[in-house]
C-alpha cells in the first residue's frame, strides 16, 4: 500500500476513491472499503482519501481520542489489500475549500477519481455544504460514477465511531468487537519496563500508546497479542502501576501465557476482549502478585469458555 501523507502535491490515475474520517474501520467503513477494493479488481487504482487531523478537533478544541490514531490505521489497513492511502493536511487553506472546488481540484485533477465511493450522510468543503446531492449533481460534468452507501445497523442501532468510542470509555469490550467487526486493539513498540516482571515470575511487555488514542478505562483485560504475525492470550493493564511507584505516562503491559521470548523494539498489536477489574494499587508486591496470578486464571478461563 502506497502511504501519501505531509503534502497536497501528488498526481493518481484512473482512481476508485472512498472518503472520510474512517475512525475505527467499523463494519460500516468496511463495506465501502471491500468496495473499492472490488473496484480494484476491474483496473481501477483503489484508494482512501481522509484528513490527518480529526476535523471535529480543529473546529471545537474539544479533545477527541482515536479509536485508531492514524499509525494504527495504516497498518490495518496494509493488511486490506488497498493500494493508496491519502493522509491529506488538514490546514487553514484545505478547510476553506469550497466542495465544488474540492470536488474538481483535488478529486479530479489530484486524483483523476472515476469512481466515488460515500456513506449516505458524507459531507465535505467549506462549512460542511458539500453532500452526495452535490456529488450526484457534478457527476456527470466530472465523468465520474457515484456510489453511496446507507449507514448499517446492529441491535437496532447505526454504527459510528461515535457510539463506539462511549462504550470504548465504559469498558464494553465485546459490544466494541461486535461493532468494530474486530476486537479492540492498541498497537505500539515493546519498551524496556522497571524489569520487576520477571523477578516476579511474570514477564510483561511494555508499549506507550500514542497521546491521540482512546484508551478504555484503567484495569486489567483479558487479551491477545498479535506478534510478527502470531496470536499469544494473554492479560493485560492499562494503567499508571500505583503500587510500583505511578508510571507517569499510561502505560498497556501484557503478560502472555506460553511464551518465552525477548521483543523489545518489535511492533506488537494488543488486543482487548474483556474487562475483569479495575486498576488498584496494592500495600504491597505480595498482593499485586496474587492478584496477577487470579488475573492469569480470570483470562484463561475467559479464552477457554468464550473463545474456543
Ligand atoms: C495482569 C496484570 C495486572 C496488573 N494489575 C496492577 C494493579 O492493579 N495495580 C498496579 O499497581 N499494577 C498492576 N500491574 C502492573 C505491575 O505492577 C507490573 O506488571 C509489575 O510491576 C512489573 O512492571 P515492569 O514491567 O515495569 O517490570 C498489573 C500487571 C499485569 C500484567
Ligand atoms: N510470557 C511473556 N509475556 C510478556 N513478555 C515476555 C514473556 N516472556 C518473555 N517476555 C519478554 O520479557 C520482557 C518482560 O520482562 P520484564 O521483567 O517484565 O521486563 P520489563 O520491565 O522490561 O517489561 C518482555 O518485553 C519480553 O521481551
């Protein structure tokens, strides 16, 4: 996959395009992203068009974290089959545009776009007034094809990285797996810790996530961890480690079941199935570490009843 991102000087062909934020990848993104890729198969170049700033931050201030930052998008995303993803700057100038003329100067003469793949409710330009009126009326003008998606629905509800990311807040893993079509997941380098796990006999790979990311409360999960490829239960915390002495920065450690290997400086991906409890902080190491060893059994019995 082709990742343009930083610049608006860039020339695509023959392009069957899908525009949005795409926060998330729910099951909603996912069908017109199959569809593009479907596209693909019948000579067009496949590609994703968003903003490398969440639109709504820039305009409310309003501090809005990603149920994927944009790194954990891309490397989903390079396992879909697409040939272009565009990260396109989300500046005083690209915001002022007005739809029609994002429509000819980017779409077209940017991306030669001959296929234009929406949700029902896509807006876009200057105060929002683009819409798929306005993309069904310059249509023909343009040469291009419009197709547009209606918002899916799961137990009577529309998807959308909104309602997904509250119950990311609430903790409700398994209603986020069931929207998001994939279970919730954090992706980042494994650290060097405190290197208290192993003399506690319970190795943990440590990873920051980025300031950006939505994180679900602090507490212990049941997970599994996704390494060069490979899938490894596992429990893991999220949290700041009150009983060691408060980490100050949030902090997502795992420790896998039935693995014994060095990954320092490897990119793993952790992915979180259900929450057991809440971060505590302990009097001291002899507690945490019993209670460590119930959240190994709490997430071994969860893969083993619910999973298998
Ligand atoms: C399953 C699990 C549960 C944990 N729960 C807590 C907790 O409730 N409170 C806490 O302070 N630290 C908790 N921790 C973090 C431990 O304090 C940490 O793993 C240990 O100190 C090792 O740190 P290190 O990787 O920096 O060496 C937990 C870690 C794991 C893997
Ligand atoms: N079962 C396991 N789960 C997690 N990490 C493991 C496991 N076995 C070995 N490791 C390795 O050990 C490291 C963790 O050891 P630990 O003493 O907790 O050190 P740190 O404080 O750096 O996390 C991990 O980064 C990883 O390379």
């Amino acid at each position: 996959m082709k990742f343009i991102s930083g610049t608006t000087d860039f020339k695509l062909h023959n392009s069957a395009v899908t525009l949005g934020k795409f926060d998330g990848l729910h099951k909603g993104h996912q069908i017109l992203i199959h569809k593009i890729i479907e596209l693909a198969g019948k000579g067009y170049q496949s590609v994703m068009f968003t903003f490398s700033y969440h639109p709504s931050n820039l305009f409310t201030n309003k501090e809005i974290g990603l149920i994927y930052t944009e790194m954990e998008k891309r490397h989903q995303l390079e396992k879909s089959g697409l040939d272009v993803m565009i990260s396109y700057p989300f500046t005083k100038e690209t915001a002022s545009m007005e739809a029609e003329q994002f429509i000819k100067e980017v779409l077209i003469d940017k991306m030669d776009a001959k296929v234009i793949v929406v949700g029902s409710d896509y807006h876009f330009g200057y105060e929002r007034k683009g819409n798929i009126e306005l993309l069904e009326k310059l249509s023909e003008q343009y040469n291009y094809e419009l197709i547009v998606f209606d918002k899916i629905e799961s137990h009577n509800q529309v998807i959308g990285s909104t309602s997904i990311r509250e119950e990311i807040k609430k903790g409700n893993m398994e209603t986020v797996h069931e929207l998001l079509g994939r279970p919730y997941s954090i992706i980042g380098e494994v650290l060097h810790g405190r290197k208290l796990g192993r003399t506690l006999g319970i190795p943990t790979t440590n990873l920051i996530p980025e300031e950006d990311k939505l994180l679900p409360p602090n507490g212990v999960y049941a997970s599994k961890t996704i390494i060069d490829g490979k899938s490894y239960e596992g429990v893991t915390n999220i949290g700041y480690k009150p009983t060691v002495g408060a980490d100050p920065r949030v902090g997502v450690e795992t420790h896998m079941f039935d693995f014994n290997e060095d990954v320092y400086g490897k990119i793993i991906e952790v992915e979180l199935y259900r929450l057991e409890r809440g971060e505590t902080k302990f009097q001291s190491i002899d507690e945490l570490k019993a209670q460590m060893e119930k959240d190994i059994v709490f997430a071994k019995d969860y893969f083993r009843d619910y999973q298998n």
